[in-house]
C-alpha cells in the first residue's frame, strides 16, 4: 500500500506552461492512437495493479471485497467525495472518521443542526461544501426516502454535486461505467496518450481518451485505480515511474520523453490581494461577532466584523477604516495573511476599547472561551491568533 497524499486538484504551481515544452510537433492523430493502443489490454492491466496495489481507505472497499460481491456504501463515497474536493485524503481521514461517527446514516448527518455540521468541518475550508453536503443530506431524506440516485444523471440534480462527482459515485458505489477524471486522472491520462493541449483546453480530450479505456467490469475499482497511480506513481514532480506502472509500455509521453512535463496548462496571471480593516471588540470575556451574508464567499459563517475586502496593489489605495461603533481604537501592528482560491487577503487589526457591552445592530457578544463551539473559517481563526500573539512581518 502506498501513503502518498493526493489532492483531488493539483494545482498550477505543479504544471509547467506551453512555454517549457519545446516541440509540439509529431503528434500521433486519434486514429494512430486507435491503432496502437489497445484499450481493453490497458483497463486489465490497470485492475491487476489496483488489485496488487490499492490503498487501504476508510470509506472504501478493498478489491477483494469488490470481487466478493461486498458493495461500497453510497453515504460513504458520498460524504468521501465532498470532503475530498479541493483536499487531500490525508487531511480528509480524520474528518471522514469524525463525521461517521456522529452521524453514521444520512438521515442522522439531515438531523443535525447546520452550526453542528459547519462546526465539524471547521479546517476543512470552502465552507459552501459543508453547507450543501447539508442541503443535501436533508434532500436525500426527505425527497428521496434516504436513498441515493444510482445514475450519474439523478446524482447531478442533488446539491453539491458537480459532473466529477456523479461519476464518482456512480462509479465507486453503484458500478456505472462512468468515465471519472480528476486532477489526478488528468495527469495520468495527457500522459499515457502524451496529449500537449494545455488545461483547461484539453479537458474534453482528456475525458474522451479516459472514457475509450473505462471498462464495463469493475468500473469503480478501475477509477479508483487510476487516481491512486496517479497519487502515488505518476505524480505532479517526481516521475519514478519504470518497473512500477502498469501502462509503462504503453505510454507515449514516456516514450517521447515528456511525461514530466505534461500535463500543460495555460499560463494563469498572479492572483490579485484584497485588504481590509478587521474589527476586534473584546469585553471581559466577551468578543464581538457576526454572522456573514447567506450567499458569497464564507455563506453563513461566524466572522470578526470588517470593512469590505477590496482588491488594491498596495496599502496605500486602502480606504482609512470607519470604525463602526464610537469608542476608541488603536490600529495593532502586523498583518493577517490568508489566500483563497482566487485572490490572497491582507488584514490589519483594529482593537476596539469597550467601557461595557454596547449593543449594535450587526452582531451579538459571545464569550471568548466558547470560539471554538462558532465554526469560526481559518481566515477569522487567524485574527484570533494574531490577537492573541501578533505576526509582525510587514
Ligand atoms: S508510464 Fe509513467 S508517465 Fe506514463 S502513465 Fe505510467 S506513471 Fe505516468
């Protein structure tokens, strides 16, 4: 068994651009690949691999068990999906365990207060998950008498569920031979048919090429096969792949020399910064929260009040903070660092002098020994940290 972590999307920093691949020149067509490969000698090979190589689990069965009869539970690579969109199987574990644990079924996951979910996927981040893996498990018990859609087609219409992952559930839990393409299966793919189009371009390629060499048998072990070559053997950087892939022989960037280059993707500008002014009011025990708009970015969460978040090149083009509430205040020093998906955050901190809990129509007070119970995003767990011992790398 091999322990490698994969992450479900790999990120830019790991792809070269078009610009580090010399030539794009003698590229097999789809029919010269038609007429070397052949892809029922390939999707065998695969499955003898993953029955000698599979990693062990928690939601998943093994290919013995597979090859018994035993069926993977859908609750289970349902839940494991959503957890593993944008986060690695190792971060994932203990969460997948945690949650199993308190709820074991769907309906026990439907009968939980959202706070609860939202407090236990605190540190897992891209919070509009948790909250649709709720909307979700209400849907499947109250619309769907707790069962869930065995097609690709009835799973997309369940929230949350995006085209990846109906395929994965289709697959992994009801044996669909449905074509399933991560990140990982990506890489894997561009490289065994040596494909130079570069992401996101060459997506439609990728899974047409994917979808020629999924079987009928055994289509879940086989996708769950090549996500694990591709999270432990046909890796991001380093590519010790002979003796050690099954589709060795096979794999045209292997023989032209590409592998380590590919998949391409197409050169992305730098993520801009957003800055802002956090608010952080504290009396006698007490701080001062609120709750984020329902929609956008962090939906629902708890938050530490602060000005909007605007995108500027530096803090000089930042609006001077209006302090919401008439006291006085002094500026800390230091930042608050934190990036998202599309842009990083800077913050500074404004620490708020209460002579007494005044009310303000935004927000309550909440005792500062219970922060832990708000499912507070990793941004606001920052402040938190910042306030109590602040960074003071300008
Ligand atoms: S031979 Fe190497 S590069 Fe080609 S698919 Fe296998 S691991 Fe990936």
């Amino acid at each position: 068994m091999y322990s490698l972590p994969h992450k479900r999307n790999d990120g830019p920093m790991d792809i070269p651009t078009l610009t580090d691949i010399p030539s794009l020149t003698d590229i097999p067509s789809l029919t010269d690949i038609d007429d070397q490969m052949d892809y029922a000698d390939l999707s065998d090979d695969m499955l003898d691999w993953y029955d000698a190589n599979a990693r062990i689990l928690p939601w998943r069965i093994s290919p013995v068990e597979s090859q018994g009869g035993i069926k993977a539970i859908p609750y289970h690579i349902w839940l494991s999906e959503i957890m593993l969109q944008q986060t690695t199987v190792q971060t994932v574990i203990p969460y997948f365990q945690k949650f199993l644990h308190k709820w074991p079924r769907v309906e026990d996951l439907a009968a939980a207060e959202l706070d609860q979910v939202l407090t236990a996927w605190a540190g897992l981040g891209y919070y509009a998950r948790a909250r649709n893996l709720h909307k979700c498990a209400l849907y499947v018990r109250d619309e769907l008498g707790g069962i869930f859609p065995d097609t690709e087609e009835e799973l997309l219409k369940l929230p949350g569920i995006g085209a990846y992952t109906a395929a994965a559930i289709a697959s992994i839990a009801f044996e669909r031979p449905a074509t399933v393409v991560d990140g990982n299966v990506e890489r894997v793919i561009s490289r065994l048919f040596n494909i130079k189009t570069p992401l996101p371009d060459a997506k439609a390629e990728i899974k047409q090429m994917a979808r020629k060499i999924t079987p009928r048998h055994r289509p879940g072990d086989y996708a769950q096969a090549v996500m694990d070559l591709g999270a432990t053997v046909c890796t991001p950087k380093i590519l010790k792949c002979s003796g050690r892939c099954p589709w060795e022989k096979a794999c045209l960037s292997k023989k032209e020399g590409t592998a380590e280059q590919l998949p391409l993707r197409r050169s992305k500008g730098a993520k801009p910064t957003r800055r802002g002014y956090a608010f952080w009011g504290e009396y006698e025990g007490f701080v001062w929260l609120r709750r984020r708009p329902e929609e956008g970015l962090l939906g629902g969460m708890m938050e530490i009040p602060s000005t909007p978040w605007q995108e500027t090149k530096n803090w000089a083009e930042v609006p001077a903070p209006q302090v919401p509430i008439i006291t006085n205040w002094k500026e800390m020093q230091g930042l608050v660092r934190h990036s998202f998906t599309h842009f990083h955050l800077e913050l500074k901190v404004i620490k708020l002098d209460f002579a007494e809990k005044i009310d303000h129509q935004e927000g309550d007070w909440f005792p500062l020994a219970r922060l832990e119970d708000f499912a507070l995003p990793t941004v606001m767990t920052k402040i938190v940290d910042h306030v109590r011992e602040p960074v003071l790398d300008l």
